[in-house]
C-alpha cells in the first residue's frame, strides 16, 4: 500500500511539474541570452 502510495505521489508531482514547465510563454519564444551569460569557447580558440 505504502509502496504504491509513494510511487504514485511521487510520479504525480513530477508530471504536474512537467505540464506547468511546458505550458510556460517564454518556451515558444527564441531571443537573446542574458547579459550575464556567455558562450564557452573551446580550448585553443
């Protein structure tokens, strides 16, 4: 019973947290990075 109410619960979040992750906006729209982020370049470039 524990074992099926743990498995349950827990694969219930995790899908509740995917479906609101991808109903987000900002998915849907490609724009430019953050200022404060910036590409790695390779080593030896």
């Amino acid at each position: 019973m524990i074992d099926n109410l743990a498995l349950g619960l827990s694969h219930g979040l995790l899908m509740l947290v995917a479906i609101l992750l991808l109903r987000r906006p900002d998915l849907d729209q490609e724009g430019e990075r953050p200022s404060g982020i910036r590409r790695r370049r390779p080593p030896g470039a």
